[in-house]
C-alpha cells in the first residue's frame, strides 16, 4: 500500500484525508472543547497547526458535512466517541490573515461583507441586507439567526494577523486600528460579544486562534469577550507534535535506522515548546518538524537548509521594543541573556495586556513566549523560560542583530559568514578579527561592552546567523563548561570550534590581568575533550581563546 503523503503546509482537513495525507489525530480534544466554555480563545506561535484545527472543528460541526462525516473522520478517535453536538451548526469562519495590511480599512469592510454573503448562499438563508456596512449585515443576521433559533458558531483564525503587521509597521496606525469608535475592527469585536450575551444569545459557540492577545486585550479591554484556553495544562498537546507522536511518524514511514538523528535534529532544532508549566514532557512545532520529515523521506536526505524559510517572521522590526531614546533597554538584556543559556524567569505568563506596555519586563518576555521566541524550561515557584530551540535561537540573532543597527552598529554579517567559512575549512580567525575591528570602530556599541556576559551574548547571537554551525553555550565537557560551542551542522564540514571567552576591565595595570586571563584560559581549554559530549559530530574541533579588553580584543589564539 502507497505510504501517506506529508502534509506539510496543508490546512484543509477534507483535502488531507481524502487525498492520502498523514495526519496526526487531535480529535480526542473535541469533546474536551465541546464541554469548556462557549466562547474559546487560543494562541500560539505561527507554524503549530491552528488553521488546521479550525478546519477539524468545522467538518465536524457544520451541519453541511454531515453527509460526508465517515468519509472524513473514519480512522480518527472522534469517529467512535461522537459528541452530542456534531453536525449541529451553521460555520461563520473567518481569517483574518486575508486582509490587506496596505489598506486594511477597506480589505476588511470587503471581506466580512463577502464572508456574509457567502455564508448565507451556503446555507441557503434568504436575509434581506438593506445595507452595505458589514457591522449593520452581522447584526442583521445575528437577529435572523436568534429569531429562528439556529445555531451560529463563529470561527476566526489568526484574529490578530494584521493588526500584529500594523503594530510592526506603525504604532500610530496600530492606535487608530483599537481605539477609534469607527474603526472597523474595534466595532467588530464589539458586535461579536454583543452577539454573545443575553438570552438566546445568536452565537452559540466561538473558537478564536491568534498569536498574541494583544489586539484582542485593546479592542475589548481584556480577553473578556472569551476564555483563554492557551496556558491550560489539558491543552498543551492540542496543537504540535508529542514525543510520542513523532515515534509514530518514524515507524510509519521506516525511519528506524535514522531514528537518533531524527530525534537530535528534532529536539536540537524543532522542538522544546511547553505551554504549561506541570508538563514534564515538550512538543515539536508541526510545520517545522514537518519540512524536515518531508525532505528526509522525498529527498533521501537532510534539507540543505534546516530553517524552513516560511518560519521566518518580520519580528524583527519591533525595534521601538528593544530601544529607548536612542540606546538599548533592559529588554535587550534580557534577550542577551537568553541566548547566553543564562536563567531568566519570571512570576507568570502575563496574558492581559496592552500593545502600549509591551516594553514592560513581564509583558515583554510573556509577548516573547506567545510568539515562540521563549518557551518555559522549568518552574520552581517561578517560571524559567528558555529559547527553545537552534531554529528560533537563529531568529532571536537577526532580532538583536536588527536591534544593534538600530543604533548605529554597522556590520555585514555576510562578510563575516565568508570569515567563518574559512574558519570552517581552514582554521582560520579573520572572523574574530573582524568582528573585534567592526566594534572597535563603531562607537555607538562600545559603552555597552560593560562585562563578559554582554560579550558573550554578543558573540553568541552573530554567530548563530553562520549557517555551518548550531551554537550551543554551556555545555558540560570533561568536567566543566565551554562558553561557545560551534558544533557542525553538515557531515561535509571537517572543523568545529570551542570558544573561550575571557573578559578584563580597561584598567591602567591590565596587562597582568591579561596573563591570567590567558593562563586560566588556556588550562580551561586544554581539559575539554568533545568526544565525551553529547550530541557533538566526531570532529576535529579547534580551541580558540579570546581576551577582550572592554570593547578591545586584546587576544585571540587557537590553543
């Protein structure tokens, strides 16, 4: 029999099991859903699988596909644990990823319009709209829907897509968008909960996906308008793919014989997400984890490049967030420190709040979290939080890198790729030249050099935008701790490297400082052996003592 197709990138439920797709079972979470609160909000990061799962909700639950059931769920757990409400509603389900951000006022006018529209010739309802303003058409067909007691669930996947691209784009226009009384979108959401209180309220049920609850929290005054089911521990594995799912990936499509490789990549590179602090175990993000498995059973072999390019987000141009009257704020620390490995927490998930205090400490690490920049690594009273993995820790460097030149920090970070490749193939240190001259002639970095640990986040996130190597930091060795660790990423590339970073203050006695920088240094290194740890190619790795002198490498030699 013809082995499934992967269905990588595919949100339609029909389309993937009917056309011989793979898919990985969620429907036990049906009746779960089913017996929660009416009205249902759920975030998380792009690329985990919400569309898909709107999709799931709505065949099993428009009343158009009820003839089409066994064809579609045969095989499923929902198939045989069929819940009272199947096959009961009228679907209004939107997407809001379809609206035009360069003209959003209009695109969206036009697309709940259409959407009505739509609605009511797939349902046959003959509603009389005299009007042409989409919020006058909702409550037209709010009213008919009570009036005939017909059952309306209203689903909207990525509620917050534009609205997230005006905020990067402008904050100006981001005020308008959920502050204005005439702003199409506030009165949306005002509709909606009206449409959801009083007695025989039109809309039964609603299930709401997005990324961040920050436009929900200011157009509404909080996520009031619906239950936050994100951070609840039954629904961590609503979305992505479990440990055990991925076995079962494995062993469908024959993977055995690379079954360690699968799982380091996975866990190395897709994988580590948490979305409650009880749970022992972490997911995998499905598309990513799904690019890879795809190329490996069509091709054979790893992607050349193992980001899909379709992770890629404009985050990065949430500058204002990492910057303060010109210079670098403790959020910028703080993400510094996170791709350093080095322990940051906090109290709790904040899940109500304002895009206009994102800046805050809290609210910017739990806005980190809902984008999937942070995951939670582990709880002892508080939260620690963690970047989850190489994919993201790659992301989070071209998001300080965009930071630093946004005070004036020019370097060509791929003039220092060419460097490390080199270094990859001929042991060579022009990169670490290079970057040492780039900050010793720009001065608008220099004050920030204030100690190691700047230093090493610095280096850190540079390097993790060279494509040869996934960088790893603190990692046990012979007994202690290497600072950096440039571990091969392809088979073809003959050097790794591990990276002592030493840190002396620009005092006037400092040479002698030096000395024992250099000697402490060197002893470090020499006690390192990679072949005892874990998850290392077996490689020659080159040992490389660095020596910074405030902002000035003072030192720099293979050991």
């Amino acid at each position: 029999m013809k082995k499934k197709k992967i269905p990588y990138g595919l949100t339609d439920f029909i389309r993937i099991q009917t056309e011989n797709y793979y898919y990985i079972d969620k429907t036990r979470f049906i009746p779960e859903i089913e017996e929660d609160d009416n009205f249902l909000f759920l975030l998380r990061p792009r690329r985990f699988g919400k569309s898909l799962w709107l999709s799931v909700l709505e065949c099993y639950y428009d009343l158009n596909y009820e003839s089409i059931f066994d064809k579609v769920f045969k095989g499923t757990y929902i198939y045989n644990h069929r819940t009272r409400l199947k096959n009961r509603f009228y679907i209004l389900k939107l997407d809001f990823s379809a609206i035009d951000v360069t003209d959003y006022e209009n695109s969206f006018r036009n697309y709940l319009k259409n959407k009505i529209k739509d609605f009511c010739l797939r349902y046959k309802l003959h509603i009389d709209f005299d009007c042409s303003n989409p919020i006058d058409m909702l409550n037209i067909l709010f009213d008919y829907m009570k009036r005939n007691n017909l059952f309306l669930y209203i689903m909207i996947d990525e509620y917050d897509n534009f609205v997230n691209k005006v905020l990067i784009e402008s904050l100006s226009e981001y005020k308008k968008i959920i502050s204005t009384k005439e702003g199409i979108y506030k009165q949306f959401f005002t509709t909606l909960k009206s449409g959801t209180t009083g007695s025989n309220a039109p809309i039964k049920k609603m299930f709401i996906t997005g990324v961040s609850p920050l436009a929900l929290y200011d157009v509404t005054s909080g996520s009031n308008i619906g239950s936050n089911i994100s951070l609840k521990e039954r629904y961590n594995d609503i979305l992505g793919i479990t440990p055990e799912e991925l076995e079962l990936l494995i062993e469908y499509y024959g993977l055995k014989g690379k079954r360690e490789k699968i799982l380091n990549r996975a866990d190395e590179w897709y994988g580590n997400y948490r979305f409650n602090k009880e749970k022992e175990y972490t997911i995998y993000n499905t598309d990513m984890l799904m690019y890879y498995i795809k190329h490996l059973i069509n091709e054979g072999r790893e992607p050349d490049e193992l980001v899909d390019v379709n992770v890629r987000t404009d985050y990065s141009k949430l500058r204002y967030l990492l910057i303060t009257s010109s210079k670098l704020n403790g959020n910028f620390e703080e993400l510094n420190n996170l791709i350093q490995d080095k322990p940051v927490t906090i109290g709790t998930i904040v899940q109500d709040f304002s895009a206009f205090e994102v800046a805050d400490r809290d609210n910017f690490l739990s806005f980190m979290f809902s984008l999937g920049f942070v995951t939670i690594e582990k709880y002892r009273t508080a939260l620690r939080l963690s970047i989850p993995n190489q994919t993201i820790k790659r992301l989070m460097g071209e998001f300080l890198y965009k930071g630093l030149k946004s005070v004036d920090f020019n370097f060509y970070i791929h003039k220092f790729n060419e460097y490390m490749l080199d270094f990859a193939y001929e042991k060579r240190l022009e990169a670490f030249y290079y970057l040492a001259e780039e900050i010793k002639k720009n001065s608008s970095i220099r004050d920030y050099f204030t100690g190691e640990g700047f230093l090493k986040g610095f280096m850190v996130s540079t390097l993790v935008l060279c494509p040869y190597y996934e960088v790893l930091t603190e990692q046990e060795v012979t007994k202690g701790y290497v600072d950096i660790v440039l571990n091969p990423i392809r088979e073809e590339v003959p050097y790794g490297g591990i990276i002592e970073l030493k840190y002396i203050p620009r005092k006037r006695k400092w040479k002698e400082l030096l000395g024992k920088a250099v000697e402490e240094g060197k002893r470090q290194l020499r006690k390192y052996n990679p072949l005892e740890a874990k998850h290392l190619l077996d490689k020659e790795f080159i040992k490389v003592l660095i020596v910074y002198r405030g902002w000035e490498m003072v030192y720099c030699e293979k050991i």
